[in-house]
C-alpha cells in the first residue's frame, strides 16, 4: 500500500491562558486552553480529508498546526516521511511550496491594495520560483486560467473589491495553487459565500485533486458539504476526534453517539424528512477545563456509568480503517 | 385566516446614484399559527421585508408603494405614535439577524426584557414584567433563575433564546426571526429550530423565518417564498416548492444545496452574481444566469402566476400565455 502523503501523530497545541500579573506570582495551576489535545490521523495523496466539528472542536487549529502556522506543543508531523514538526522556519520554508492553504474568508484574505495579479504572484516571488518576470506572468495566468477566472489578462491588473465573493475564493485558490502544491489546507472555504457560488469553489478543490494529484484538509462544520466532497472524514469534539473513517460508513452508520447526535441536527432540504427530536442539551463545554474522562459525556445521551466519567476512551479499530473512541465499543475494560 | 397582508410592497433605498429597488414588488399572506420561509442570498431584500414590516428601516429607505394589512390597519399607512401603540412587538415582533450578539454586556438581562415590556406596555408595573420575564424563560428553555445574569454568561444558544423570550414579551401574533440559526452550532441549531416549532404550536404564533439556508427553511414552514433581486421567483406550499421546483433559480439552489444523506452528487453552481438592484435588468432579474433564458426573457419581466394550486412562479417557462 502507498505511503501516506501526510501523517499525523498525537499532535497537540495547548494554548496558555493569560493570567494576571499578581495570579501569576503567587502561583497556582497554570491554565491551558487544550485546543487540539492528541490527535493522529494521515491524509493520502489525491484525497479530500475532512475535519469536522463545531466551533471551538479544533478543527481550524489543527489545520494551522500542520502547516506550523503555530507551533505544536506535542506529537509529530509527517509530509512525505519527513519529520517536520520541528524544522526552523528557514528550513521549513522550502516546505511551503508543497503545503499551501486557502483561508476561510475572501473578504480579509486578499490585501485590498494589492492586484490580484501580484496577490497571486506573491508567493511566487517569496519562494523564487521563477527565473524572470516572463515566467511569474505566465504562471499568474496559468493560475487563473485553472480556477476559472479567465480571460485571465481581464483579472490580473484589477483589485479585490471589483470581483464577487466566489471569485474571490477562486483568487485564494489561485494563490494557494501557483505554486503547485501537494496539500492544501482549506479551511471552510465556502461558509463566507452564498449558495448558489458555493459549488463552483468546491468543484474546484475536486478538480484540482483529480488532475493535479493535490490532496486537501477539508475544514468544516457542514456535513452535508463535507459528505459530497470527502472520502475521508474525522469528526472532533473538544480537542480530541471522536471518529474517523470512510465518509460513507460514518454518514451511513454514525457510530459515536456524538456523531449520532450531529448527523440527527443536520437540518435536511426535504419537508418530507422527519425531524427527530433535539436529544443533545446544552453546548459546548469550555476546552479550558475539559469534563473528565470521556469529554462528551456531559452530553451524552448513551451515558454507560462511571466509565465514562472517569477513563477517556481511546480511538479503537472497529472495521476497515474505522476508529471510534467511546466506552460502548472499547473491548471490555 | 390571514393575519398578515402584504400586497406589492415597493421598499427603495435612496443612494447617491440614485434608487436602490431592494423590495420591489412584493405580496404575501401569513397564516395563523403557520410559518413562511423567505429564502434567498443575501441582496435579494429578505431583511428589508422584515423591517418594512414593522417600519424600522434605514434612514434612507422608505415605502414606495404597496399595503401591508394587519388586523384592520395598514401598517404602511400609520404614524409613528400608532405603529408604536398598535404593532411593534404588540402585533408583529422581529428578532434581528445576530441580536443575540447585540445585548447590553453591563445590563442584567432580566432589566433589558422588563424594559422591553415597559416600553411598549407602560401601565405594566416593574413586578409583573419580571413575572413575565420569569414564565418567558420557562417557555423557551432557560432556568428563569438566569434572568439575574448579565449576557455574556450565556452561551449563544441560550442568547438566542433570550431574544426569542423577549420578542414574545408583548404577546405578538407574528414573530419575524431573521437567521434565527446562522453562527450557531448543528446542534444549538437544531435546538433553536425546534423551539421555533413548538413556540408555533403552542402559542398559536405565525412566523415569518428568513434564512439563506433551505433546509432551515424545510425544517420549519409551512409555506415558502424564494426572492431573487427584490421579488418573489417563486412561492407556494413547502411541498410545491421543495418537491416540484419550477423556478429555475429555485431548481439551481436545492442543486448546490445537498441532503447529508442524499447520494452523493457533484454539486450544481449558478454561475454569475445577484444584479445589481440599483440598475437592475429590464427583464427578468435571472436571465443572465439562467441556463434556459429566452429572448423574451431580457425583455419582459414575468409576472409571478399560479401554475398549480397554490403554487406560484415568476418564469416565462411556465406562463402558457
């Protein structure tokens, strides 16, 4: 079997949390804000990996861990079998033209006083990738051309402002893409856009992994979109992924009760469907202070006993490539 | 029995340039105890319904034309003094796109609700509003112990719930909500949803819901109104419209909105952007990006008729004339 194209292991990042001058000195637990706790995944070439979970799960984190946009505090990174969690920044940098990432909003993404034709070249100019002006145009337009936005002399000399939303992703697309990349973290790319241009961006992704062998970290809350776009999918909730596996099995046949408890709230575009009934309370809880144990069992509508409250259930095999990590499947204890 | 009428509401904003038609003739009924979805992307003048309704709009938007009949009053017609006396959150109560972002951090939330009871109901004493804030509570899920918190104690969901508790305050016969779930999570959402359904029932409310999404829409209405560019595309019952989509517009989003459990399938883009309502097209506002126009298209704008049963639609495809 292939190796895979990225791996992921026991990755954390633990944020500290601010403390007052004088709580500082007279000392006391320190505070972290365990935002991605130990989480392990690989992503293969030509995939699309989703990375589901609501806000504050740690999906977005994780995707800027991966491309030490922040530093880690634990665990490993692999892209193409190298270590990478460590390198410096100097030695990391001939990494980035491998790994780009397309940022959630268009509308803060792109600087407003720069063309889009020297948005998009930017990055070529940092890596210097190119050896005159000659090539950087013929790449930009290259560029563009891919995501669409063509006639592509008709684009590089205007400014953000005078293009519409799904164009603007497209410009991020762009920009990610010039350098022809093997990963591409996306991170909500469409929540920003409207319905009806929403498409014409993931398309795109699909696209670009079908023809030039680019696999994606797919960041969304949306499973419905998440669904139609990956093959693969991992579910997080407070730091930790609950499940992962085949995005068929675990749309089809949701196995943690948190999964469960997402794929019964996602609103369908049927009167016909029926609603089941709201069986989750409350929210989300703080990652400051995560309940003990299983972290969902505060919520837990399959709640088992003490178990629960007391052991934190590891990810387990419970078929082909499908984990879950949750006392109603772990082996008996 | 219609406890709302809106009969060609014209809402323009003035601008340098000149009229922006955001609401440009528009007519619906609201049942009781029934819901209406107003789905759309942003620009097509979802929330300049909602606030021409209870006449809260920008200071450079005004009614151009139209009625919007409420029990016997037409609310377009009335003074300031009598919207006050007679509508605003007596009769038809909004909760904004994001309010719950919009609460005063320094003020408990128990006084923001009795404020909101005083000011509409002034002869309501202190004691009694608090009362009311308290069964308000009840009614939408939260511990009445909490009113003596301030907002930023609650989380989003709950502030959500709050709002709703303070729309309701006056006993309204409508409650407009705009996004009610946009920023929530799935399942906050789900439980904002079905609050919306219950307080429906229970109360005998009508609700006008406006949201982008369509499966919010799905969840929630009885009946549904599709807007593109100031208009109506297409309107009818829930099922009409979700299962029998004649609009090309209509057909286009359910395309780009997938089902989680639906199989799986590229997703449909339109291609193009919303017109611009301040130039907008002569004909039809879609045609440029409708994959079937015709040359009548560009040229005359359709009007919007009833090809089935209570099933209405703005297309030159379905007008047999």
């Amino acid at each position: 079997m292939e190796e895979p194209l990225l791996k992921v292991n026991e990755l954390k990042k633990w944020f500290p949390v601010r403390t007052g001058f004088v709580k500082s000195m007279v000392g006391g637990e320190k505070l972290f804000v365990k935002a991605v706790d130990g989480i392990s995944f690989d992503i293969n070439a030509r995939e699309i990996y989703g990375l589901a979970g609501e806000s504050g799960s740690g999906k977005t984190t994780t995707g800027r861990l991966i491309l030490k946009l922040i530093e880690p505090t634990a665990g490993k990174i692999l892209f193409k079998d190298k270590d990478i969690t460590n390198l410096k920044p100097k030695e990391f940098k001939s990494y980035r033209r491998k790994m780009q990432i397309i940022f959630q909003d268009p509308y803060e993404s792109l600087n407003p006083r720069m063309t889009i034709g020297s948005i998009i070249s930017e990055p070529l100019h940092v890596q210097k990738a190119c050896k005159n002006e000659r090539e950087v145009q013929e790449k930009v337009a290259a560029a563009l051309d891919e995501v669409q936005l063509t006639p592509p002399e008709e684009f590089i000399s205007r400014f953000p402002h005078e293009v519409s939303g799904g164009q603007r992703q497209r410009i991020a697309v762009a920009r990610a893409l010039v350098l022809k990349p093997d990963f591409i973290v996306a991170d909500e790319p469409v929540s920003m856009l409207d319905v009806s241009i929403r498409a014409e961006v993931l398309n795109l992704m699909v696209e670009l992994m079908e023809k030039h062998n680019v696999a994606f970290l797919y960041v969304t809350h949306d499973l419905a979109l998440a669904r139609h776009l990956c093959n693969r999918l991992a579910v997080m909730y407070l730091g930790k992924i609950m499940e992962r596996g085949y995005t068929e099995d675990i749309i089809y046949e949701p196995m943690h009760p948190y999964t469960r408890a997402l794929m019964a709230a996602v609103p369908v575009p049927d009167p016909e469907s029926k609603r089941a009934e709201v069986v989750i309370k409350g929210e989300i809880p703080s990652p400051i202070n995560p309940p003990s144990g299983c972290r969902f069992h505060t919520r837990c509508p399959q709640y088992i006993g003490d178990i629960c409250r007391i052991t934190e259930p590891k990810l387990t095999n419970v078929g082909k490539d499908r984990y879950v990590a949750c006392h109603l499947y772990s082996e008996k204890t | 029995m219609l406890t709302l009428k809106v009969e060609d509401l014209r809402t323009y904003y003035k601008i340098q340039r000149g009229y922006v038609k955001a609401v440009d003739g528009v007519s619906f009924g609201v049942e009781k105890g029934q819901a209406l979805g107003l789905v759309g992307e942003s620009g097509c003048g979802k929330t300049t319904i909602a606030t021409s309704l209870i006449r809260v709009l920008a200071s450079n938007a005004m009614i151009v034309g139209g009625h919007i009949l409420f029990k016997d009053l037409d609310i377009v017609k009335l003074t300031e003094a009598e919207l006050k006396e007679e509508v605003r959150w007596k009769g038809i109560s909004l909760v904004f796109q994001g309010a719950m972002n919009a609460m005063n951090p320094v003020i408990k939330v128990s006084d923001q609700i009795i404020e909101a009871i005083q000011l509409h109901e002034p002869n309501v004493e202190k004691q009694e509003a608090l009362e009311r804030a308290g069964k308000l509570f009840q009614l939408v899920g939260i511990d009445p112990s909490r009113l003596e918190h301030y907002a930023f104690e609650f989380s989003g969901g709950m502030r959500q719930r709050a709002m709703i508790a303070m729309a309701l305050s006056c006993n309204p016969e409508i409650m407009i909500a705009d996004e009610p779930s946009t920023a929530l999570d799935v399942i906050v959402q789900a439980q904002v949803l079905q609050l919306l359904r219950q307080l429906k029932e229970r109360l005998n409310l009508s609700l006008i819901i406006i949201s982008h999404d369509l499966s919010i829409i799905a969840e929630t209405c009885e009946r549904a109104a599709v807007m593109y560019g100031g208009k109506f595309a297409e309107t009818g019952d829930i099922y009409a419209v979700f299962k029998n989509p004649l609009h090309p517009y209509t057909q286009g989003l359910l395309g780009a909105f997938p089902g989680v459990k639906a199989p799986k399938t590229r997703l449909i883009s339109i291609p193009g952007s919303p017109p611009d309502l301040l130039n907008a097209p002569v004909g039809c506002k879609f045609a440029e990006r409708c994959k079937f126009a015709m040359p009548i298209c560009r040229d005359f704008d359709p009007d919007l008729i009833e090809v089935e049963k209570d099933h209405w639609v703005a297309c030159h495809l379905h007008n047999k004339k």
